[in-house]
C-alpha cells in the first residue's frame, strides 16, 4: 500500500472514531492528532532511508505544531486514531498495530538506557484511554483496553481490560471490538475498580466477623443467666438478691 492511501485512510478513520467530525475538510485541518500522524509518516520514511536529522527536524516541528510527540522510528501501522492528540508521546522504539485508539496525554514510554527495544508494542485494535502510561518492551495484545490514567508495565494478554496504578487485569474477556467492525467507545466509567473490589470484601468480611462474635457474646451473656456457678445455691442467690 502507498503512503497516500495510507494518509487517506488516517483522514478517513476520524468519522468513524469521532462523532464530532463532519467533513473531510475540517478533519484535515483542525485534527491535530492526523497531522502529526501525516508528518510521521513522511518523517519515518525518511529515517528508514537514513535521512535521521530532516527526519528528527520533521517530527520536532510536528511537536511543535500538535504537541503530539511521535519518533521518527516508531512504527505506527494503518488507521491508527490519535483523539485531541495533546501531550501524547512515542517512543523510537514503540510499535503500534492497525484500528488502535489512542486519546489525549498518552505515553509510551522506554525504562532502559540500551540502544535495543525498550518501547512498547500495542497490537490491533487496541484502546489506551487518556493519560494513560505504558513503559517498557511490554506488549499489549490484540483487543485490549487500558483505563484511563492507568500505568502499564508488564505485558497484557489479549482481550484484556487494565486499569489502575500499576495496571492490573481486571478482565480477559474484552468484547469491545472485532475484525472488520469498528472499535466502541471506551466507557471509562464502567471500569471495574480492583482497589475498590478489595476494600468492599474486606469491608463485608469485617461485618460478619462483628456480627458472629456478637452472636457469640450473646449466646454467653444467655448461658450466664441461665445456669449459676457451680456450688452456689440459685435459691440463695433469689433471697440475696431481693434483700
């Protein structure tokens, strides 16, 4: 495929990720997350035919212009949809499959000082929801989803759900999207959360700890009543107790 059809299926796959486009034209000129994707793309066929400064000087202007920041040497595959676009950042090394969905404040991120991979690879179909980090050579698997302002350091098997500080798998049965059929929103504020999860077990463990040992307490307070101490004499007791 031709780097222009390619730019034109960047330009076409905002209607289908945003409902507020409304026409070819106002998404080439007021989508800030295409434009950094048309510059990189030109900036990294650049750099793959070694023209490393034209194609560093290309993607500092494409930041410059977007506040997007994408490295010439990332690898970004087709349809790829940048929401807003403000502060998300690529690494040289990171690679991003076909359809994935990436929102605004996203960053993908290296955590070795090494010339080899040390970015992320997001595979297709996958939704990074805004300000959200994933650092090192970790994959994301086909179809997943990432909450917002979740931190993703360790790889994440496909059909997977992520949220939380760091990223914990809270599903592994995404259905959000399929081959062939466009990507569902991200419904952020139906994400399970595992903190809360954990704090209402063990809230709910807590009362029925308090209420057994209630019963308990009861249950003795009932059997002191009914049977006096050994050696004494109850009717002595009764004649005590009402003088």
């Amino acid at each position: 495929m031709s780097m222009w059809s390619r730019i034109r299926e960047d330009v076409l796959v905002a209607f289908e990720r945003d409902p507020a486009a409304r026409s070819t034209l106002e998404v080439i000129l007021c989508y800030p997350g295409i434009h950094a994707l048309l510059m990189h793309r030109v900036a990294h066929s650049l750099w793959l035919r070694g023209a490393r400064l034209p194609a560093r000087l290309l993607s500092a202007f494409a930041r410059f212009l977007t506040g997007v920041e994408i490295h010439p040497g990332a690898r970004i595959g087709r349809r790829v949809f940048i929401d807003h676009g403000m502060g998300v950042v690529v690494g040289e090394t990171a690679e991003i499959g076909n359809d994935v969905l990436i929102y605004q404040g996203v960053s993908l991120g290296g955590t070795s000082l090494t010339k080899g991979k040390r970015h992320p690879t997001i595979e297709d179909y996958v939704v990074i929801g805004l300000g959200s980090t994933v650092l090192g050579p970790v994959t994301v698997g086909r179809h997943s989803r990432v909450g917002a302002g979740s931190v993703v350091v360790a790889s994440v098997p496909p059909h997977s759900t992520v949220v939380g500080v760091p990223g914990r798998i809270v599903s592994e049965a995404a259905a959000h999207s399929a081959e062939g059929v466009p990507l569902l929103s991200l419904e952020h504020g139906q994400l399970p959360d595992p903190l809360v999860r954990t704090i209402n077990g063990l809230a709910q463990q807590v009362a029925r700890l308090e209420r057994e040992v209630s019963e308990l307490r009861d249950g003795q307070a009932a059997e002191g009543e009914a049977e006096p101490p050994p050696g004494e004499d109850p009717t002595a007791l009764a004649a005590v107790k009402r003088s």
